[in-house]
C-alpha cells in the first residue's frame, strides 16, 4: 500500500439479520467490495436507493459491524476497533449524513455546530471564536451567521454549515452521503465545487454518494457503481462516463434526462424492481433487468474483468456507444 493511500476497503461484507422468531434470515447488504482513496482524490459511489452505499460508508465510518474483509484508515486497521481505540481514528474522518436540516441540532446555533466537533474531541487550546470565524468562511457563508439556527438557514447554506462541521478537525477523509440530496439543481452545483475546492485546498481524500451519477461526473475521479452491495463497474471517472460498459451503468446514465432529443430514444427503460437481498437472482444478478441478458447470465456469475483501466462484473460488455434493443426503449 503506498503511503498516500489514506482509506482501503478489502473484501468488505455487511451482513444483517432479519425476520422475526423462528424466521431469522442473513442478508448481505454489502457484498463484498475492496477499492482505494488516495489523498486529494475523490471517490464516487454510485447506485439505486437500496445498492449498499451508506452501509458501506457507515462500516468505513466504524458505525456498522462488518462481517469480512478489511478497513484501513492511513495505514491503520480500523475494523473490528473498540469505541475509545477508535476516537482518535474518527479525527481523521468524518461523515456528512444525508438530510441537511434534520442532521443539525435545531437548538444549537451556526457557531456552537461548526464549534462542536472540537467540544467533543478537545480544542488543543485553540480559540473557539477564532476557528468559528475560519471555518465559516472556508466554507463561503458570512461570519455573522454564527448566531443564526439551522431554521433559518436555507437548504444550500445547512449543507455549507454541514462541510464547516466535516472539515473542523482538519480531517485526512471526508464521507458525504448524497451532499446535493433535496437541493436545487444550481445550488447543487455550488455544493459539489465547495467540496471540489476544499478537497484541492486541503488535501482531502473524499468519498461522495449520490444516486444520480451525472452529480459526480466532473469532480470523481474514480467511480464505483453498486447493485446490490456488489461493484459491477469500477474505474476512472471519464472511462466510465465516456463508455460505460456494464449495462447497468448505462442505464444509471440514460435514466437521466437526455437533452439530445436523438439520444432520448435510445433511453434504456430500467424496470422498476430491485430484486429483494432475501432473494438474490441466480447467475448475474442484474440480469432480471438487463436488456442484454442472454442465457449464460440466468446461470453464471460474472467475474470482474478488466477493460480500459475499469473492473467490470458483466459477461458481455458494452462496446462505446452500445444502444439498447428496441423492445427496452423508453417509449419517448
Ligand atoms: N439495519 C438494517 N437491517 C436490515 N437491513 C438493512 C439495514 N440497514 C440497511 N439495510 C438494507 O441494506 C440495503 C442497503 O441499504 P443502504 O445502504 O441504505 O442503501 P443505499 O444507501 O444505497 O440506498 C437495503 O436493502 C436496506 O434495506
Ligand atoms: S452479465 Fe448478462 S445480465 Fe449481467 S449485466 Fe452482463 S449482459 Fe446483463
Ligand atoms: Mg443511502
């Protein structure tokens, strides 16, 4: 592992028990997945409501037990650590939950927020005023904000206030679940190029979640795309955009408007369903959506590949501009 390797997930299962008495079950809600961010690098996870994605930030995060594989924090094994061997670690890291509003105290005013990190890992005798004023305006909202509470911020300046309180400690990684959630598509942008900044100026390793994947087209670097719990493209952002070649990656893109009214006939039609974790399908598991599926998929699973630079999970991938047959396209 070279030394700017400042988060590595290997083989990293998440397993939780569900069902009543006598009906106990064991699903994988990550599945085994293993990626690498380096400092200054942001790391894209994307997918569907239900793909895994903030169960794997909650296990990097030290929240959530897992079941296999490793978790290394700048060098340090982190899985499996015990509350107090793991406060230091949490300096290190911090996480941005989804939801802006909800996930500030309705009580506490803008300075005591962005202040509180250091109340609860300890100030090393630096001035609260000093570090409210510098973070504020790290994070481009005015100093006076300070006295406000987060009901009267808008969506945009709560998120701003939320990357004040991530970057606090001068972390080495910052976890944001779905930063853009719930935001305006122009405030969204400011939101993405504030962390963009911050992860250049301070040499943050950065994972973002999102499950639009355009969101993080400009400012990933590399790009995991998740269908339950499993990785099926991995790879530099561009390759992955440029040429997606597991379908579900194409379908996440053209799920999106189209403004090329040429390229919207071509949309791929997802059907609706995500098969249940209770019953993973056989062979490639996204093969009950896949409009390429041939009978190879219903039995076998695929192995990642390699192709350009990306591990791709698919019998049959895409050639760069593969359109969808005509029975699976979107009716425009
Ligand atoms: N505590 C839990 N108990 C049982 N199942 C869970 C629990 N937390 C998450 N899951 C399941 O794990 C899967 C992944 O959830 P999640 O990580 O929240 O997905 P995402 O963030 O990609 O929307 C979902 O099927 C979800 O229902
Ligand atoms: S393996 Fe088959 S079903 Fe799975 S993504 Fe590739 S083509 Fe589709
Ligand atoms: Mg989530």
């Amino acid at each position: 592992m070279t030394a700017d390797v400042i988060l590595s997930v290997a083989d990293v299962q998440v397993a939780f028990k569900v069902g009543g008495i006598g009906r106990r079950q064991s699903i994988l809600g990550v599945a085994g997945v293993s990626f690498d961010v380096r400092r200054g690098e942001t790391f894209a996870l994307v997918g569907e409501s239900g793909s895994g994605k903030t169960t794997l930030a909650r296990a990097v995060n030290g929240l959530q037990t897992i079941a296999e594989g490793r978790i290394t924090i700048e060098g340090q094994r982190v899985d499996g650590l015990g509350k107090g061997a793991m406060k230091p670690i949490r300096k290190r890291m911090s996480m941005m939950f989804q939801d802006p509003v909800g996930s500030l105290s309705p009580r506490m005013t803008v300075g005591d927020l962005v202040t509180e990190p250091f109340r609860i890992h300890g100030a090393d005798g630096r001035n609260l005023r000093d570090e409210t004023q510098r973070l504020l305006s790290l994070v481009g909202l005015p100093v006076d904000f300070a006295n406000r509470y987060p009901h009267q911020l808008s969506g945009g300046q709560a998120r701003r206030v939320g990357v004040a309180r991530a970057i606090a400690l001068d972390p080495a990684l910052v976890i944001a679940d779905e930063p853009t959630a719930g935001l305006d598509v122009s405030v969204q942008g400011e939101v993405l190029n504030l962390l963009n900044d911050l992860r250049q100026r301070l040499g943050l390793a950065m994972v973002i979640i999102t499950h639009n994947l355009h969101i993080v087209h400009h400012v990933a670097d590399q790009t995991a795309v998740m269908y339950l719990g499993r990785f099926v493209e991995k790879g530099r952002t561009e390759a992955v955009f440029d040429a997606p070649s597991h379908p579900y990656t194409a379908a996440l893109l053209s799920a999106n408007p189209e403004p090329d009214p040429d390229k919207a006939k071509d949309r791929i039609a997802l059907p609706a369903e995500v098969p249940s974790l209770l019953a993973r399908p056989t062979g490639c598991e996204f093969h009950t959506r896949c409009p390429w599926a041939q009978d190879r998929c219903r039995t076998e699973a695929p192995k990642p590949i390699e192709i350009d630079g990306r591990a791709v999970a698919c019998h049959f991938p895409l050639d760069p501009g593969a359109r969808p047959p005509d029975s699976w396209k979107a009716s425009a």
